[in-house]
C-alpha cells in the first residue's frame, strides 16, 4: 500500500503554487468527514474492478492475448498511475506511475519553450531516471522498516503520446514490467516503492523536504542541465512558457487559476473602504527569469 498522507489537512489543502491539479484540490470542497470516506473509498476501489474481472493473472494475461484491453488508470493517495497487461508472445504487467506536481509542469513549460523537442523529451526523460536514483534508496529504505529483506524494483523512465497533452506534450512516467507467465498473484506486480515513486511528484508527503533534490530550485537547475530550458517567475516561481499558441508572447503556466497572473499578496485585494477597484485589480503579469532568455 502507499505510504499514508500526513493527517494534516490543512498542509494538504493549501495550495502550492506550481503544483497541477490533483485530488487534493477536490478535497477542498469537502469538509473532513467527507474526505475520510473519500480516502476509504479510494482504497478500497484499488484495482478491485480489475481484479474482479480478471482473479488472477494469468486470467489478465489471456484476456490480453486475446485483444482485449486490460488496464487501471487512477489516482491512489494523489498519485497517478497505471496497471496494465501487455499482451503479445512475451506477455508481461506494466505497473506505472506518471509525472505529476511542479516537475510536470516546469517539464511542459521548457518542452514548449525549446527549439528541438526531442531534446527536451530527452533531457526530461534523463531527469526522471535521475530523480529515480536518489529517491529509490530513500523509498526503499522506508519499507525496510516493516519488511527488513524487501527491495524496491528499478525503475525505467518512458514517454508515450497523450492524446489530450498540450501542444503534443508527451505523458512521461516511470515503470517497471513483470514477466506475466511466472505470475501467480496480482500482488507479486505492486511494488510498494514504485506506488510511492507517486508520492513523490507531488508535494503531499513532504518527500521534497526530506529529499533535497526534489526542491523546486533543484528541479529546475537539473532539467536545465540536462537540455530542458525550464524557466521560472522570479516574483512568484511558477514554470513559465510564453510559446502557447492560445497565449502567444504571454508569460503563462499550464495551471488554470494562476496562467498568466502572477501571485500577489492577498492584501491587494483588501479594498479597505475603497468604492469599486483599485489599480492592483488589473493583477501583475509574471517576470520570467533571464538566464535562458535568448
Ligand atoms: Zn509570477
């Protein structure tokens, strides 16, 4: 299972700026007994239709074979991610967790921003591997706690088109295959460190606390490192692209209620007696730093 959410509901609910949409923010919109049954729901929904259709894997896997489409898609504890079966002479169980949280969106926005893309889907790809080797000792040594001889699997970094990416942004994940004919149980294909792999792209569980590459500044410096001309505001540190074609030569973000109004401080909306609207109304656009400017 992964790792509980701190219990603080208030942490989880305050927005963090650069952080894309999750189920946290639905949350905002239920008081707290409503988030528990929420959170039972969710865990009790795991894999269970899946599961219910398909026993065991070897049921999956025949299934697969046979054309159809077996696969899970969800979000568990805020993370996205996949189980699915691939069909095919060597059949295997791909468990995947996608990119999430501020990485995925300084990703799209310097995907966007770059001359060559391909590069850039490289350079991201490179950072996700990366990322994956400092965070997996780090995961792996969590687990070790309960279960003292557990390791956690290796991680491969892809990209697969997404049909609803912006601009043809690719979907970027991380995964690992199971071999499907040496299965016998659905829980031999869920690795407990690769669910938190999740966790870590968001900013719920404080991984980017305890782990200093996972810092926004860190991410940033990597992805430009490594070819991603990642930019960020120097007012309220939101990735920024200004080659949106919807938004063209404006600074935006790829999160809907920010875009391109960069975060002032909640007294500028204090009218303070003030009979309709002051200047401030107008809001600020974001300054993008000037590193990578050309
Ligand atoms: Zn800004």
């Amino acid at each position: 299972m992964p790792k509980k959410r701190k219990k603080d509901r208030k942490a989880r609910k305050r927005r963090v700026p650069g952080q894309a949409g999750t189920v946290a923010e639905v949350e905002d919109f239920l008081d707290d007994e409503e988030c528990e049954e929420l959170e039972a729901h969710e865990d009790r929904d795991i894999f269970r239709q899946f599961t219910q259709v398909y026993p065991a894997p070897a049921d999956a896997v025949q299934a697969a074979c046979s054309g159809e489409q077996v696969e899970w898609h969800g979000r568990v504890e805020g993370g996205l991610m996949r189980h699915r079966v691939l069909g095919g002479d060597n059949p295997v169980v791909e468990q995947a967790v996608f990119m999430d949280g501020f990485l995925a969106s300084a990703s799209c926005c310097g995907w966007l921003q770059a001359q060559d893309t391909a590069k850039a889907e490289r350079g991201i790809l490179t950072t996700l591997a990366e990322l994956h080797e400092v965070c997996r000792p780090v995961l792996e040594a969590e687990i070790r706690t309960i279960r003292p001889d557990y390791r956690a699997q290796e991680l491969h970094p892809f990209s697969e088109e997404a049909g609803d990416g912006p601009q043809g942004f690719p979907r970027f994940g991380l995964r690992v295959t199971y071999p499907a004919r040496e299965l016998t149980d659905w829980e031999q294909t869920r690795d407990p460190a690769t669910w938190n792999m999740a966790q870590v792209f968001s900013s719920f569980l404080g991984y980017d606390e305890q782990i200093p590459e996972l810092g926004r500044d860190a991410l940033i410096a990597r992805l430009q490192l490594n070819g991603v001309p990642a930019i960020r505001c120097v007012r309220c540190g939101v990735p920024l692209t200004d080659r949106h074609p919807r938004w063209n030569g404006v600074w935006t973000c790829p999160i809907a209620e920010i875009g391109t109004l960069c975060e002032v401080s909640s007294d500028a909306y204090d009218h303070d007696g003030t009979y309709m609207f002051t200047d401030s109304d107008f809001g600020h656009p974001h300054q993008p730093e000037h590193s990578l400017l050309t």
